[in-house]
C-alpha cells in the first residue's frame, strides 16, 4: 500500500492517508512493450506540484517532474538555468500528492554530463530526496556509457533523443529534427545506443513523423512521442500547454481545455466585486452568534 496526500476541505492543507492501490512501477512501464508492440500506450503528462499530481494521477502511467518547470513556473528563458535543487523540491511534492503513477524526475543541465559518476552522485540525490521511481536525461550515443553505469547501480533511466531542449545553443533553436537522411540516421542510432545500454523509455521529441515511426520499430523498449508520431508506444505533453495556460504553443500541442481564459475571468470577476465591496459576504465572514 502506498501513501497519498489529499486536501483535507477544512485546513486546505495536505495529510498523508493510505490509498488502496500499488503504484505502477518502472518494469511493468517496461513490459507493456512486447515482440516490438506495445498494446496499452503509456499516458505521460508533467506534474510540478502536489495539487497537479493529485488531479492527473489517475490517468496517467506516469508523471515526469521536467525540468521544463523553468519556463512554466519559473519564467525562465529555457530549462538551461534549472538547478538539482528545484528539481528535487518538485520531484517531492509530485510524489506527496500522487499514489498511482510512476513519477520519473529529469535531469538538470550540467548534472549528468561531466562523467558517470558525476550522473549518479546527482540521480542518487534525485532518488532519495523525491522517493521517485527513474530519473530522465538527454542525449544519445555520447550518453550510452552513462545511461548503462546508473541502471547497473539501480537508477532506472529514461532516455530522450531528437529534440534535445537542453541541447537548444547547440541545435541553434526548436525546430524539427531529423529532416535530413544523415540527421536522421544519427537520430536512429542514438536511440538504440541508449536503449542497448538499458533506457527502460525514450522520449522522441520533435522530429519528422518517419523518423518517430523508424524508431518506435527499431527499439525494444517504449518510445513517447512529444511532437513525433501516434504510432509511438506512448505520449507526453507539458501539461500547463494541453489547458491553453499560454499564449503560444508549439505546432504539436493540442489544447484539450483553455483554463487562461477561464483563470482570468475569476480573477476579473474577484477584483470587481472587492472593488463594488461586495465581497466578502455575509457567507464569507464570522458574525457574532
């Protein structure tokens, strides 16, 4: 039995209670990929805080605590400035509030990079401070030997290949990857480099739909798609994106709900009604008994 947080109505605050049910652990993400076909896709969708966990949790096999956290909590240019530091405290309050996910952590630029063992002093410190299940990184080929070091010392790892968002100054921006037979082809060995060396995921992120495809048939394990192809075993998206929290999206976002406009609407709503002295009411304040 694994242990949740809820929102008790009468402090608004988070109270550990038991919740009946196992959470879905890294081999059985594994195993949903079966002879090169995956018959159940992985649901994935970013978490930041416990409140977020606890709403997505029930839909989704796993939550990734991305480091994209940068722009979206932060306001930060890229996620090239996020530290372990931020990383962990998210990583944590995803794991308080959900009981059903997976919950994998990313990497931070600069953490992983420099060695192996550089990667395991940061992915260790991930795995203890958050109660996490794998953590995420970036790259390919280069970080085979590192991806099979932390999997051979318990850390499951999720791979990411294509566009690389950590890689922007490299890549010279957010386009689409892989539109060239020779990109492409490096893209593809990327992939397979890491998911020999025991990536037990890979996410794809923003290449031609061929290369996805070429991918998801080339590996064992599962593929999630971000901006790459249906046939992937499985999809993510930045959450705050799929509920329209932003004015702009990238082309491979579909908004399932546009809570900005609803968001500021209340806000509009609040300010008037404070301003005409309406509020609070009657039903908002303590009258002498």
């Amino acid at each position: 039995m694994s242990t949740t947080y809820v929102l008790d109505t009468a402090t608004s605050r988070a109270h550990p209670t038991p919740a009946p049910m196992k959470r879905l652990n890294i081999p059985g993400i594994r195993q949903r990929k079966v002879d090169g076909v995956t018959t159940h896709p992985v649901v994935m969708l970013t978490a930041y805080t416990a409140r977020q966990a606890q709403l997505l949790d029930e839909h989704c096999d796993l939550l990734l605590v991305g480091d994209s956290l940068g722009q979206v909590i932060y306001g930060l240019p890229s996620s090239v400035p996020v530290t372990l530091d931020m990383m962990c405290a998210h990583g944590a309050a995803v794991v308080r509030g959900s009981y059903h996910a997976a919950v994998v952590v990313d990497m931070p630029f600069g953490t992983y990079e420099g060695s192996p063992e550089q990667a395991f002093a940061s992915a260790s410190r991930v795995l203890k401070e958050t109660g996490c299940a794998a953590v995420k990184l970036e790259g390919g080929a280069a970080m085979a030997e590192t991806v099979a070091f932390l999997t051979a010392r318990g850390i499951p790892v999720m791979g990411h290949v294509g566009l690389t968002p950590q890689a922007v100054n490299v890549l010279g921006g957010y386009n689409a990857r892989g539109r060239s037979a020779a990109e492409a082809e490096k893209i593809v060995g990327d992939a397979s480099a890491i998911a020999e060396a025991g990536a037990f995921a890979i996410v794809v992120e923003g290449v031609v739909e061929p290369l996805a495809v070429a991918i998801t048939q080339a590996v064992p394990c599962p593929t999630i798609g971000i901006g790459a192809s249906a046939q992937c075993d499985g999809q993510v998206l930045v959450t705050d994106d799929m509920l329209g929290m932003f004015e702009r999206t990238p082309r491979f976002v579909k908004i399932y709900e546009n809570l900005a406009e609803t968001i500021s609407a209340a806000a509009a709503a609040y300010a008037a009604e404070v301003r005409a002295r309406t509020f609070p009411g009657v039903e908002q304040t303590y009258q002498p008994k």
